[in-house]
C-alpha cells in the first residue's frame, strides 16, 4: 500500500517534471528587457484574529516535540494546549458548552453524534491551502462519519490492540504457547490468569474496551442490541480479577514495567518500545496484530460551535497539514496522519514497521472505524462500570 503511494508520487513528480519543462517560456536575447527593480512582494499570509490566542484539547502523548513552539514563533499566537484522557471527557465539555477551546480532537466514529448534535462548526476549506495535501481516499473514510468531510480534518490514525512485553509475556505463560488470536491474551482466562502476575492494563474507557470486546465475542463491535452488551459483559467479568490497571496514559505503565499484556494504542505501545531502548532496557515492547483484527480509530480536528478565535484554528490547521508535520508525527510518534504529501519524508524504518505501515492482510483484518449512538449510550456505561467495578 505505502510502496502503491510513493510510487505514484514519484510518478506524479517525473510527470509535473517533465510537464513544467515544456510549458517554461524561454527568453530569446532579443526579447529580454532590461531589468526592473521588483517592488517587494506583497506580504501574504493567512487571516487572524485580533487576540493572538489558540486554545488546543488533544490527547495526551499526541504531538511532535516542536510543533506548537514552530507555530507559535511563525505565527505570533500563544497557544494553550490542554489534553484529555478519553472521547467521553472530551464529549462532556463539549456538551456543557463554553469549553473555551478552539481546535479539539475527537475521534470521528465517536465524533459523530457531536456532528449530528451540531456541536462543531464547518471547516472553511478555502482558508486551508495545504488541504490538498490529504489523501482522497483517507478522507473518503472520513466521510462515512462527516459527508463531505465538512466538519473534520485528520490528526492521526492508527489501532486498538493488544502489547505485550515479550519475555516477560513468554515467561509467565511457560509452556503455554501465544495463542493464534491475541485477543485471547487478555479475554481469555486460560491465558489472563497466567498473565496476572506480570499485569494486565487495559484503556479506562467504555468506547475503547466495548467495541473489542464485542467483536471478540462475536459481535458487532458498535452493537446496539443490549443483548450483545450482555454477553460482552460475562466475557469481561471472567478476566476482571486479572486486570491490574485502567489507563489512558499508559505509556509510562508499560515502559516502566507496571504491565507485561495490555489492551491500547499501536502508536502508544511503539512509543513505551522506543523508550524502553533509549533508557538501555532489552525487554521487546510489541503491539500485536490479532488475527481478530485490531480496531481502527481515526483521530481528528474539529471547531467546536462557539470557538472564539476560528480563523487562528484555520491558520494553525494549515500548519499541521504541511507535508513536514505530517512526516514528523509519524516519525517521532509512530502514527501515520493520513497526509500523503509527508509520505516521502517518512524514515523508512517507519514505513517498514508493519506495527505502524501495516501489510496488505492485516489492514484487511482491521475492524473499521465506527461509533455508538446515544440509545445504547446507558448501556455501554452500564457495562463498563460494571466490568471496572468487579460486579
Ligand atoms: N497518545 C494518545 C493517542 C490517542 C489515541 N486516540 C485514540 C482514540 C481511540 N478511540
């Protein structure tokens, strides 16, 4: 797939090569008038707003070192950026009204409801000159959730599945062998009991744990039968006395120790691997990829309804869409952007890391993004809280 789109760049690069050759005036001596002195150009740039303020609600570990520094010098804007930990936090600020912030980043299967619920404000295309730079076929997915892709421009994607630390993984099963699916590591209690005692972490949402959940018994993973939501909830029952700990921010818990199995983020898991090596550790960090299907999330920009400063949103929009910035989250934080201009920039041990690039099969097993409707909303809740609570 990656190999399909450098290819076509390159393809597309010769070919506009070639093109602007040919259409290049050429100056015979005869035509050539003396030379003029340019006036200085007119300094264009895009539209702010008066306070020179950007309010960011991201999630956490989800930004490139320099990003808000480069944009905040080029652009003369402060930025404050907050984080939260889960779709759920973020959907009650919204909700409440008045969050204050101006760009947010909503998964779009998650997303939805706040689209149809008229809590974002459109995205003014016109403002955005690096929109081009996305990928058609990304943004086609995009638009299963927001026609027309009105309201919501990707940050990042990537996938829920199961980490593990490998060895400590290997020993506590002993002779056990890794099953097939894995999957099974953390919702089977043949396995989870083994794993007990070097920890079992799981995401502490309801939209992040469900969705799995319900596939792995055989689900719609966005069911809105409760009487899938039951069957999900025995399932989760058996392994909850196995589960050492729920976390959003997991990355520090894996990298240091506090779980050997867990059920989170491709991009989190690879960035706890990273971190591991850089501080000299030899434990292999490794999200998998069940033959259950990992379960795809896009992540995206949004202007909520009553935003105060849109056109510095829009400005910084633009910003993160430079070919660079896209390449950089994915180099630094192991998570592609949907942003095919940045694709020639990415390092290519990123882009030959299956865990990020995946191969053809395994993207054919991933489980497409979606999203619960506030009907089954009760429910979900319900089941979680069950779950977390051991009851
Ligand atoms: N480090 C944070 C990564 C954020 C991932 N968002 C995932 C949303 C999945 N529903």
């Amino acid at each position: 797939m990656m190999k399909k789109h450098v290819l076509a760049l390159a393809i597309t690069a010769i070919v506009l090569a070639a093109c602007g050759k040919k259409e290049e005036p050429v100056a015979t001596p005869a035509e050539t008038t003396p030379p003029v002195a340019a006036a200085p150009a007119a300094p264009t740039g895009p539209v702010l707003d008066e306070e020179k303020v950007l309010n960011i609600y991201n999630w956490p570990d989800y930004i490139t070192e320099t990003l808000v520094a480069d944009f905040e010098k080029e652009f003369g804007i402060k930025v404050n950026y907050d984080t939260f930990e889960n779709n759920e936090a973020l959907h009650a600020k919204l909700v409440a009204g008045n969050s204050g912030y101006d760009i947010v980043v909503p998964t779009a299967g998650f997303g939805k409801k706040q689209i149809d619920g008229g809590l974002y404000q459109p995205i003014d295309k016109s403002k955005i000159s690096n929109y081009a730079n996305l990928d058609p076929e990304f943004m086609a997915k995009i638009a299963g959730v927001d026609p027309e892709n009105k309201h919501f421009v990707p940050w990042a994607w990537g996938f829920t599945t199961v980490g593990i630390n490998k060895q400590k993984v290997e020993k506590a099963l002993g002779d056990m062998p890794m099953p097939e699916n894995a999957w099974e590591l953390v919702f089977n209690p043949q396995y989870s009991s083994k794993l007990k005692s070097c920890g079992i972490a799981f995401l502490d949402s309801p939209s992040e744990i469900l969705p799995v959940a319900l596939h792995y018994v055989g689900k719609p993973p966005y069911s809105e039968n409760p009487e899938d939501f039951k069957a999900a909830g025995e399932m989760l029952a058996k392994v909850r006395k196995d589960v050492r700990l729920f976390s959003s921010t997991m990355i520090d818990d894996i990298a240091g120790g506090k779980a050997c199995a867990f059920v989170g983020w491709s991009g989190d898991i690879n960035i706890a691997a990273d971190r591991v090596k850089e501080t000299g550790g030899t434990d292999e960090i490794v999200p998998l990829l069940p033959t259950g299907g990992g379960l795809v999330f896009i992540d995206t920009m949004a202007i909520p309804k009553d935003a105060k400063r849109v056109n510095n949103a829009h400005a910084f929009i633009d910003f993160y869409l430079r070919a660079e910035n896209g390449a950089a989250m994915a180099n630094e934080m192991n998570y592609p952007t949907g942003n095919k201009a940045a694709l020639p920039m990415i390092k290519d041990e990123v882009k030959e890391n299956k865990t990020i690039f995946l191969s053809d099969e395994d993207t054919a097993r991933l489980i497409p993004t979606g999203g619960f409707s506030n009907d089954i909303a009760g429910t979900l809740n319900d089941t979680y809280n069950a779950f977390k609570r051991g009851k």
